[in-house]
C-alpha cells in the first residue's frame, strides 16, 4: 500500500490520558490525508511493573503481585474513564486482559516458575492494554480504528523473549488481517513488542521491540514511510544530559541510526531498521512532546554535500567488560573464541564490541551488565574442560567501565581522525582499555573507565566539531 503511512508512539507517548489524546490527534490529521497503521508501546513504565509482578510470583510474594496487579488495574481504568464518554466496553475489555495477565501469574505463583512462553504471552498485556485504550478513543472522536493483537499479524521463530519475523509468512498475514481494515478506512492500532509462532504459540520481540514491530509492519504492508514517535527531537549529536550543545541531526543514514542505536542512543531499537533498507523505507524520529521540531529523518545514503568525519558520539555505561585468555601459545585461541561466542548467542547475549590480540590469541568483549550472570554461566558450560585442566585461565570481569561510540558514515579515509579521536580521549587523562574497529570505517568503539565515560564523550564530541553551529 504506496500510500500508507506506519506510526509508533512510545510508552511516554502513551503514558498518560493527556498523551493519548495528543497521540489520537495526530492519527486523526494523517488519516485525514492517507491510510494510517498505528503500532503501540505499553504505557510508560507498565512492562517494567509486569515483568515486577511475574518475578515477585516465581518467588512465591502473592501480597506483591496482588498490589501490583491492582495497580495495572487502576491505573489503566483511571485513563479510560478520563478519555471515554462511554467507557463500559473498554472497562469490560480492561477486566479481560488484567484477569488474563492474573490467571498466567497465577500458575507462575504455583510453579514457582517462569516459563519463557507464558512469559510472553503475559508482557504483551501492556501493549494491548494501550491498543484497546486508543483505538476506542479515536473511533470515539470520529476516526474509526480497530485495535489489533500482533500476534494475529507478525509470525515470529520461537526464541520466546527475542523472536525474529518470518517476513514472508507476516506479509501474507498483513494481507488478510490488516488490509482490509485499511480499506474500509479504519486505522489499524497494532501491538508492539509481541508476535507469535506460525502455529500460535505468543512470543516477543526482545528489549525495544515495539520499535522493530513498527518497521516489520511498515515493511510487510509496503508502506511509505514510517514515523516513531518519542519524547526527543530526534538523533542528537551526544546525549544532551551530557553534552549541553549536543545538536539534532536532520538526516542520518540507516547504518549510523542502527549504530547509534546499538551503541547506547535511545531513539531506535537496533533492530528497526533492518526490514526497511532492501525497500528503502524512509523514517522520521518525531517528538510528540514537541511537534513543531521537524525531527530526523532516516534514509538510504547521505547527501553528497555532507561533510566528511564523525557525526555523532554515544555511550553506554551498564556494561561489563569480559577477558578471555588461552594459558597457553599451544591452545587454539581461535576454536577457544569461536566455543565463547557460540555460548553468547545460546543464551542470548548481546556482543557490544570485540577485540583480539595476536600472539596468545587472548580476546575481550562487551555485555551488558544486565546480561552478565547468564553469558559467565554459558562460558562455563561451553569452556568447562578447559578451565578445568587450565588450558584457559580464569575469566576476567571489569564492571567498571563503559562504552564510547565514534558514528559517522562519512569517516572512510579522513585521515587522522582516529587519532584525533584517542589524543581528545588521552588529554582527559582517561585509559583506554579496549579498541574495535569495523572494515567499513562507521564506527570506532572505545572501552574506558567508567569515571572517565562521560568526560571522554564531551572531549570526543568537542574534537569531531559537532555541536551547535552559529
């Protein structure tokens, strides 16, 4: 559908009746223009409380999953009634979807489990909670819409917790599900962040899924743009907390949004813009919070009157950095890596960045900290024999350093600019403890102390030039 139009708000975008409201009324003027699919975040803060409520069952703790359920109660029923003139179908709707999440914490609370599936099934609440929200307001407010569960649209693999589309089988989906909703003129108010198995088992997309769920859509639907809705300008040059004359950009390309993203920026899930780039999709990041900024808009390649170098620099400071080390010259250090990162991706962990040396082939790389008791345990597992007989040494964990990230497509051949990048870092007298470097010259990435993380961010972004201009 050439013409249609993917929007996603996210959970502040959502999180309160007034921002429901503002997120209704700018459905309704681009439905006034062309087709329009919607796709949902949780409220704000409503997945971090679900995922609360299923923890405190596994433990056993009824009183805290009882209060946190009555909480989710209240607090959607509150917006319903503020939004709604006729709230009674939506409250009807509400009580459903809470005793569904109740019935799944239910059985947590008497396995004393959480079994990945059932998770799931249950973290989709949120989303379906907001969907049925807004789309009974716009119909209420004449933009007829129908909330749409996307387990029905986005067929996924069944890694319950960090699925992947099956595109093929979702675009057939989006034919028979979400088309002819569009043509009868309703807007379509999709979940985010959930899907299932093309034998219908629930599952979920993974941190930031609402966003990919977004740009799956967008791409099985063929449509013609894509906005994502925030509560920022847009891509910014740093992180404004930390840099005060950090700058939105007014274009990026699809690789440095995704890199910017992976690297710590909160504006995109990492993911989002895979399924756009074979169709070339363009995205704007919006602000909803601000709708007279014209935000950033993301395309297939830069302008050819882009000046060459860095264009952004972020951070991330919840991370671990982990050492592996061969004890010995003799010992493959290269079937040792290649066992490591086998075990990374059977639990599921995220390599932020790499980086080897030569001689006793000893390697180090970046997780999460969040991701750090499951990747020691899957090395363990994987390298077992050969921490036993010390043909591997013991693993070393610093938690207590950070990631800086050096973005810009236009770096390819400047010469210098990495050393411009290490001196600004070493007149801070900050350590760098690790380097990586992709061939494709897009992002330089830096391990440094974490006390030193946020000077060496402003030291970068000051060097590259790329604050305010006058």
């Amino acid at each position: 559908m050439s013409d249609l139009i993917v929007m996603k708000f996210g959970g502040t975008s959502m999180g309160t009746a007034g921002r429901i409201r503002i997120a209704a009324e700018i459905t309704a003027a681009e439905r006034a223009k062309r087709p329009v699919a919607v796709v949902v975040s949780a409220m704000s803060k409503v997945t971090d409380m679900l995922l609360d409520t299923l923890r405190h069952a596994e433990g056993g703790d009824r009183a805290t999953m009882e209060r946190n359920i009555a909480a989710l109660r209240e607090r959607h029923e509150t917006v319903a009634n503020e939004l709604l003139r006729s709230p009674e179908e939506v409250l009807t709707g509400i009580a459903g979807l809470i005793a569904e999440f109740e019935r799944i914490s239910q059985g947590m609370l008497l396995l004393g489990d959480r079994p990945p599936r059932s998770v799931d099934e249950a973290m989709a609440i949120g989303e379906r909670l907001t969907a049925l929200i807004l789309a009974a307001y716009l119909t209420e407010t004449g933009t007829p819409a129908e909330a749409v569960n996307a387990a029905s649209v986005l067929v996924t693999d069944s890694v319950f917790g960090n699925a992947t589309p099956i595109m093929n089988l979702t675009r057939a989906k989006g034919v028979a599900v979400v088309a002819p909703l569009l043509a009868a003129g309703s807007v379509v108010v999709m979940t985010g962040f959930n899907g299932a198995t093309a034998d219908g088992k629930p599952t979920t997309l993974g941190r930031g899924g609402s966003d990919f769920s977004a740009s799956i859509l967008a791409s099985a639907m063929d449509a013609s743009e894509l906005w994502i809705w925030t509560d920022v300008d847009g891509i910014m040059t740093a992180d404004p907390r930390l840099v005060k004359d950090a700058r939105v950009l007014d274009e990026v390309t699809y690789a440095e949004a995704a890199e910017l993203a992976y690297n710590g920026a909160k504006v995109l899930h990492p993911r989002t813009l895979a399924p756009l780039v074979e169709k070339k999709i363009p995205v704007w990041s919006k602000n909803s919070f601000n709708l007279a900024a014209p935000g950033t808009h993301i395309v297939a390649a830069l302008r050819a009157d882009e000046p060459r170098g860095a264009r952004a620099v972020t951070s991330m400071a919840n991370v671990a950095l982990v050492s592996v080390e061969p004890a010995s010259a003799s010992i493959s250090g290269t079937r040792v890596m290649a066992r490591a990162l086998d075990a990374l991706d059977i639990v599921n962990a995220e390599v932020l960045t790499l980086s080897s040396s030569s001689y006793r082939q000893s390697f180090c790389f970046l997780v999460r900290k969040d991701e750090l008791p499951a990747v020691l345990k899957g090395l363990e597992e994987a390298l077992a024999l050969e921490l036993e007989h010390g043909y591997v040494k013991p693993f070393e964990i610093d938690e207590n350093v950070g990631l800086l990230a050096v973005v810009g497509e236009g770096m390819r051949g400047v010469a210098g600019l990495a050393g411009r990048v290490f001196t600004a870092v070493s007149r801070e007298g900050i350590s760098i403890i690790a380097i990586a470097q992709g061939s494709n010259e897009l992002t330089i990435n830096l391990v440094v102390s974490r006390d030193g993380l946020e000077r060496a961010v402003k030291a970068i972004h000051a060097e590259c030039g790329l604050g305010r201009r006058a």
